[in-house]
C-alpha cells in the first residue's frame, strides 16, 4: 500500500513541474517582442527572470 501511495505521489509532483514548465514557457514567449525582424526582450523582463 505505501509502495502506491508513494508512486501516485512522485506521479503527482512530475505532473506539478511539467504543469509549472509549461506555463513558464507561455509566460516566457508573451515576454519575447519582434521588432524589425529581431526578436527582442526588454531589460526589465530579463532582469525579472
């Protein structure tokens, strides 16, 4: 019984950080400008990361 608890439970914490991934990625790419065919981040944005 506890041999499932505990895979239920790293499946659960491997589903949190895949979750928390993917959302950084989607925050990260709202932060990413193009500006004459360049892609560019602004300073403070970096700076925040």
């Amino acid at each position: 019984m506890a041999d499932t608890e505990q895979t239920a439970l790293t499946k659960a914490n491997n589903d949190t950080k895949k979750i928390s991934v993917e959302s950084a990625e989607s925050d990260i790419k709202s932060m990413i400008y193009v500006i004459r065919n360049q892609q560019v981040m602004i300073d403070s944005d970096l700076a925040m990361l």
